[in-house]
C-alpha cells in the first residue's frame, strides 16, 4: 500500500521510512506527488496533524499519514509547542534548526527549570474524509542541556538530554535514538494501529 506523507522534512521521512518497513507500506513524500503544504492554523499537534493528513489525502488520492512535533518546555508553559519549526524566528532569527536551537538556549540561559518534553503526534487517515483517522501519540521527557551535544538527528536532538540514557538525543546511535524518540514511540504505536486496523 502506498501511503503519503504530509512533509517535505527528509528526517522525518526517513525516519518514519524504516519504522513502518514491518508493515510493508511504501511511504511517499508529499512534495514528490507536487502537493502543496498544508496550512497549520491550530494550536495543538492533534487539529494540525489531522489538517496536514487530510490535505495529504484529498490532493493525492492515497492515505495519508501526518506528523505534527514540538517542544513543550515547562518553564515556558508548554510553548514553543506547534509553533517550534518557527521558534527562531521570534527572535529576529531565520528559520532553521540552528537558529532555534540557538534562541533556546538565549531563552533560557538564566533558567534552573529546564525540564521539557517532545512530543510527536501522528495522524492516519485513508481518505480525506476518514471519519477515523488513527491517533498516536510519542512523549519523551528531558532537560534542555546547557550547550548543544552530539551529531545525530536534527531539530532540538542536540540539547534534548535525556537522563536515563545520560546523553542528548544526538548523541546516541540512530537505531537507539529512533528507539526511543517521541517519533519512535508514536510510529510503534501508529504501526499498531494500522495493523489492527487497516490490515
């Protein structure tokens, strides 16, 4: 079965590739069927996902899978949340995974409170009106580390530390960090889902 992600990110799509291989599923990115990206008005990962996945599907004809993530850091109520791809921005920087780490680490320089989560919601849907479209959700919770750390993955990996590892997410083996990741967990679950449910 062909499947359509809702994102142009190559992270995600590789990631999201090997967790779904068990399943058989061929999973393609938006951009390469010339779909557009889909506007993302809500303000949690849940209303964005859904709207993501059933843009995805109405302008592909396939089913569609969709990943709304972010970080939920505490001393900041929850925020930067569905707004973290833009976080950088906020403070006169271009968008971009540097510049947000960046803008992280200046927010919170002077804060003992670092704990935060990220959090990764997927949303499947087989067909643009699926009056139920399959939910899983990942949570990872960590401090945000002081300085960046490690190679691997992307986004906010390289301050994500994460105790019971003593690392940050970038710096564990891929296969360990995608394991483990809000995105990991969501796909096992996701994956779980599907087989249930659409196989």
């Amino acid at each position: 079965m062909k499947i359509v992600l809702a994102s142009n990110n190559k992270g995600k799509l590789a990631e999201l590739r090997a967790m779904l291989a068990p399943l058989g599923f061929e999973l393609i990115q938006q951009g390469d069927l010339g779909i557009p990206e889909a506007a993302e008005p809500f303000h949690t990962f849940v209303e964005n996902a859904l709207a993501k996945a059933r843009h995805a599907a109405e302008h592909s004809g396939l089913p569609a899978l969709a990943d709304d993530a972010g970080l939920c850091v505490d001393a900041f109520g929850g925020l930067p949340g569905v707004d973290t791809a833009y976080y950088a921005t906020r403070f006169g920087y271009e968008k971009g995974d540097d510049n947000n780490v960046r803008a992280l680490l200046e927010q919170m320089r002077d804060l003992d409170n670092r704990r935060a989560a990220l959090v990764s919601t997927l949303v499947a849907v087989r067909s643009p009106q699926d009056p139920e479209p399959l939910i899983a959700v990942g949570r990872v919770v960590g401090e945000i580390a002081r300085a960046p750390m490690g190679n691997n993955g992307f986004g906010f990996d390289p301050v994500m530390y994460i105790p019971e590892f003593g690392k940050t997410f970038a710096q564990l083996p891929v296969e360990v960090k995608n394991a483990n990741s809000h995105r990991g967990r969501a796909a096992r679950a996701m994956v779980e889902l599907m087989r249930e449910r659409w196989l």
